[in-house]
C-alpha cells in the first residue's frame, strides 16, 4: 500500500529503510528520496517509525538485546517423516477411511 502517493513510496519502502538503519521519519525521507509535495503521509511516516521503534525495543528487552543477524541453516528433508497424499486427506491407500480401522 501507498504511503506516499506524491513520491509513490510504499509501506515496504519505508519499512525497507527502518531495516537498513533509519530511526527516524526524517531519515526514512532521505533514504527513500523523497521530494516536496502535500505532505499528508508526513503523519503516517512518523507512526510507522514510531511503531518501528516501539516493536523493536520490545524485542530487544525480551530477548536480551540486539542481536547480530545471522543465516538460519537450512534443516536437511527427511522424505519418511513426509505423509503419503492418501493419510493427509485422512483416508488409506486401500480405500478405506483412517478413521474405520479400529473396527
Ligand atoms: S503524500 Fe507524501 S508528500 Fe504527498
């Protein structure tokens, strides 16, 4: 969604440069180019950093501090742990319900 119309900047814009460092709407302004216009987002800009701000010294104080990214190693697939397509829609290979072998 737009957040600025008179500059076309999206939210994933301003939310691509808080990511990259900026902590204030003023640099979010910089860092998306922005050029003079109506200034209705002006409000907007300054919640979302607000918000930004906010979530982000909420995680830090749950989780201890910032922390450095770092790459999520990617867990090795394990096909047998895999349903077969027939047990994932709750019925057996034969036919029959998964339901009905108890009987
Ligand atoms: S909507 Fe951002 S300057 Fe007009």
């Amino acid at each position: 969604m737009y957040v600025c119309i008179c500059n076309a900047v999206t939210e994933d814009d301003v939310h691509g440069c808080m990511a990259s460092g900026c902590t204030t709407a003023k640099a979010v302004k910089a860092a998306c180019g922005f050029k003079p216009g109506c200034g209705l987002c002006t409000k907007r800009i300054h919640t979302m950093v607000s918000e930004y701000r906010a979530s982000a010294a909420l995680a830090d104080a749950l989780n201890g501090g910032p922390h450095p990214l770092a790459a999520v190693p990617e867990a090795p697939l394990d096909a047998s742990r895999l349903p077969e397509p027939a047990q994932a829609m709750g019925q057996r290979a034969d036919g029959g319900s998964a339901s009905s072998t108890a009987a």
